[in-house]
C-alpha cells in the first residue's frame, strides 16, 4: 500500500478504513468477531489508518477498533473524535467542546482503545458556544501531556480553522467529500494546500451509491439512515444515476469497478488526500483498497470533470437538523 503524509508528518497508508458503518448508521451487520477479523484484515492488507469516533455507537466502536488494533497497536495510527455530550444513559444530548469535557473524552477514548496515545484527534463538529481558541488549547495541552498527538477537524468552515490553526497547528480535516459532495472544493481545498493541511475525505463513496450497486429501486433495511437523507429518496437516486453512468463508463476502459474510480479519482486530486471508505465486507475492502493501484490518465479526469459539470446532483446529503451541524 502507497502512503501518504497529513499534514507535516502524520504517514498513512493512501487509504484508510472507517469503521463506523461496524456499529451503526447502515442496519443489522455482521457480528463483533467478524468485524475484528475485517479490521486485522485491513492491516494485513497495507491499512494503517483507522477511524472511528465515541459518539459511534456510542463507545462500542471505540472498543471494537481497540480490540482489534491492539495485537498491532505500533503499526497503524488511530483517530478518534470528541465534541458531543452524552446523558447517564449513554444517549446523545447535544455538542459540548468545553475544555474539561474534551480532557474526560481524551481518557475515555485511550480506555476504549486501548492506547496509550490517540495518534489524530478530531473536534467531530464545531461547537458554537465555545471558542475556538479554547478547544485548540484544549487539545494542545493533551498534546503536551502525550496523549494527544495531532489535532483535526471536521465539517469546520475555513474561517473558524484558520482561528484554531493559529492556535495549535491542524494536522486533518475530515470533511464530507467525493464526485457527488464538492463544496471543500470552494474553499477547504484551498485552505489545506495554503496551510499544509491533510483532508481526509469521508463518505467517499457517496454512503454507498457511487459503488453502482444502488438504484432507484433499491430498499434499506430497518436503522439504515439512507432511508431518511433526501439525496437517497427514489427520484433523485434516479436521477443521480447520471453520475454512477459516467464512473462507469470510464471503469470499462480501465478494467475497474464504479467505486475503484470513484476513489482514484479523489486520490488524484491532491496527494495530501485520504480517503477513508468504510466497509463490512472483506471482498469490498479489497476492492477498495485495489483503487490505489488505478492511475487515471489527464484524459480520464478531463473527462469525469466535463461530463460531471453537466450534471446536477439532486437531494441534501443530509436531513436539515444535521446540515445546521456543519460549515461553523
């Protein structure tokens, strides 16, 4: 597996694996040791970049990931993430980034995983009642104290990254990002090249639908939260086909699947860029992972950007309660 360097120097494998669809957010899956067993498998096959987060779940992501990354804990990088709060119950109550929440969030997370260190330490969504400033020192302190080692970002606006850069250095931003998602093109894109940033795209594969697999008359599962975003309801699957048509078609020259070029494609954009497809399946982890090995032509990403510049993705990537969660 190629690597690649977020930020100043945070090595990872080109691609990583997000692990959160193991334990939430796409229906019934398969059982803990099965996920453990993807997991290691991931390294084996060149994977040293994992993510995962305690509001996943929550927690037991967290624990499935340090469980399984354990035996090999020195040769991948970890990240995780902080910024929500929860009640007694475990259930999520709203954004907290208040510094004291992020330091008991910090050792809940080393617990989980089983870690001496959280290798990229992401504010998993802005909270706009604390100052940025305060969550950067926040984070710069445990950074100090080791058990911190880079600090991220993620669905944050350009103006309040720069704030926080300028108080602890941003290593990765994990922003929402892939053929059908281009608004870090606008102004995040521009941000990292200016401040040697890392992007870490997630969603790469568009939940799923830039793969080809999904169409119009698809139907989710019970607790598959597709089901209730607007860009997956029937008529704009329907519609956004137009774009799955397109991959394709370059995929047949290339002799590599829809999602293959869909993932080469973000590779060639930048190559502080990494993205992070999540899987349940060891033949799509294979698959995906295979992507880093398709080298499109200037000719095949002139004609992606042509053929995709006519087309008007339809649906919000996100029901309204969580769009107002991101771009602060």
């Amino acid at each position: 597996m190629q690597t690649r360097v977020l930020g100043t120097d945070l090595r990872v494998s080109a691609l990583g694996l997000g692990a959160m669809g193991m334990s939430q957010s796409y229906g019934p899956g398969p059982g803990r040791d099965d996920n453990i067993a993807l997991l290691r498998a991931a390294v084996d096959h060149g994977v040293t970049f994992f993510d995962t987060a305690e509001v996943y779940g929550p927690f037991v992501n967290e624990e499935l990931v340090g469980e399984a990354l354990e035996p090999v804990r020195d040769q991948v990088v970890i990240a995780t993430k902080f910024g929500f709060a929860f009640d007694d119950e475990g259930n999520q109550t709203g954004l907290s980034s208040r510094p004291e929440h992020i330091r008991r969030v910090a050792d809940a997370s080393l617990t989980r995983l089983r870690t001496d260190r959280i290798d990229l330490f992401y504010q998993h969504r802005v909270d706009p009642d604390v100052p940025i400033e305060e969550v950067a020192g926040a984070v710069q302190e445990l950074i100090a104290a080791g058990k911190v080692q880079h600090f991220g970002m993620s669905e944050a606006s350009a103006a309040t990254v720069r704030r926080a850069h300028a108080v602890q250095p941003v290593t990765a931003l994990q922003n929402e990002y892939s053929l059908w998602w281009r608004r870090p093109e606008a102004e995040i894109l521009p941000l990292c090249e200016e401040l040697g940033i890392g992007l870490v795209p997630y969603s790469p594969l568009g939940k799923g639908f830039l793969t080809g697999t999904i169409d119009a008359n698809t139907s989710f599962t019970e607790g598959d939260i597709r089901g209730s975003i607007p860009r997956f309801d029937a008529e704009a699957r329907r519609a956004n086909q137009a774009l799955v048509d397109l991959l394709g078609t370059v995929a047949a020259r290339r002799d590599a699947t829809v999602a293959q070029i869909a993932l080469a494609w973000l590779l060639a954009r930048r190559p502080w860029i990494v993205p992070i497809p999540g899987t349940r399946k060891l033949s799509r982890l294979r698959e995906n992972l295979a992507a880093a090995d398709v080298e499109l032509s200037a000719d095949d990403l002139s004609e992606i950007e042509t053929a995709a510049a006519a087309i008007e993705v339809q649906g919000a990537r996100y029901p309204d309660h969580l769009e107002r969660l991101t771009d602060r």
